[in-house]
C-alpha cells in the first residue's frame, strides 16, 4: 500500500520485466531473473493483472481463459487461433478456473458483455491459466460495487493456499482482512512491513496514509 506515486505499480512492472531494473537483482524461486524477458518470467511462474482491465473484449469467457492458457508456451501460442486442438487441450485447466471464478454459466459469453467485477475476475482467471507460482494484482477491486467486491475478496482469500499473492490495493478493509504480510511504501521506499496488526498500529503508517480511516478509505 501507498499513496499515488509511492512506486507501487513501477515496482510490479519491474519485478514482471515491463521495465529494465536500474540497480540491484530480481531473484524469483531462487532463480537470478533480472534480465530476463517478461515472456521468460511468466514461463518461471510470475503472472500479473493490470490497474485497467486487459482482456478480448469480443471473444468468449472461456477462449479468454485457453488463449491464456495456450499463450504460457511460446511454441504453441503462434496456434492459439487454431480451436480444435487449443480449446480440447487445455479443456480442464479452463473448467477448473470457470469453477474457481464462479463464471461457469458464463463460459460463452462474450466478455465485453460482463460486469466490471466480472471481467476483473476473469482477468485474474487469465492470470490463473498460466499455471503461475507467484500472482501480481494490481488494484483488482478497482471500481467494484459492494456485491463484486466481495467476490473478488473471496477469490483472493482462496488463491493463498496454491499461489503467493502480491496485490497492491487502496480499499483498507481489504487489506487488512486477507493480507498475511502488508508492505507501505513512500516515495519509492519501504517504509514499513509487517503483519496487519502491527500496520495497524503504527504511528508512521497512521499519519502518513491513513490517518482515522484506519478501516476504510484509501492509501
């Protein structure tokens, strides 16, 4: 967490391999990745979602979650467009995602015809066919109502015991309701760590991001 311009988001770009890194080493399950291509990172298990939606608006729920799927190996992405094979290889990694997402009844729909939560769901389903070890999402309440929120919070919580997730998010009872570890940055920096409660608590993080709002509000 942090406040607009606090490098929450460079920070994921960089760590993906969106931007060049300027100093220091990315190691990633103990693999030295800090010049490797973001393509090479998603093939070692990093995945992410973005702050404004990214998906294929004009094809189907369930071909979003194939391509993706399809997409993690560079060989076989050049015949993503290629159904038959695609869509019958990849057919229970997707109905497992579908199931995972509460979006079975919507496996035909085109995704342009979701709700906003829908489609941020979708995208962390996208994230999900990649087969990743680790999940980067960025703001993925964005925008929600209270409905799609508790979705998504739901979908977060139950990500912990397969995946390492990695969320930057303004929404405070979220955080502090699912997070295991919280990490406030400023300016670029940590400027604290540690478990909810002890965020909570401290004085540097109340004046700096969230004064009396400690439950709500953003930071």
């Amino acid at each position: 967490i942090g406040p607009n311009g606090a490098g929450k988001t460079t920070l994921f770009h960089v760590l993906t391999g969106t931007l060049p890194i300027t100093a220091g080493n990315i190691v990633f399950d103990g693999h030295d990745v800090t010049h490797e291509p973001d393509h090479r990172r998603v093939k070692r298990g990093i995945a992410r979602s973005f702050q404004v939606t990214s998906l294929f608006t004009n094809l189907s729920v369930r071909e979003n979650l194939r391509l993706a799927a399809q997409g993690v190996d560079s060989k076989r992405a050049l015949n993503a467009w290629k159904p038959p094979r695609g869509a019958l290889e990849h057919r229970d990694t997707v109905d497992g995602i579908l199931e995972r997402l509460a979006l079975q009844r919507f496996a035909s729909t085109q995704a342009s015809a979701l709700s906003h939560g829908q489609q941020r769901r979708l995208e962390v389903g996208m994230a999900l066919a990649a087969r990743p070890k680790a999940i980067f999402l960025d703001e993925p309440t964005s925008g929600m109502g209270i409905d799609d929120l508790d979705d998504m919070k739901h979908l977060i919580r139950s990500l912990r015991d397969d995946y390492t997730v990695v969320l930057i998010e303004h929404n405070m009872d979220i955080v502090m309701d699912i997070s295991d570890t919280i990490t406030v940055m400023q300016q670029g920096r940590v400027l604290v760590e540690g478990e909810p409660a002890r965020i909570r608590g401290d004085e540097r993080v109340r004046s700096a991001y969230l004064g009396n709002m400690i439950t709500g509000g953003r930071a």
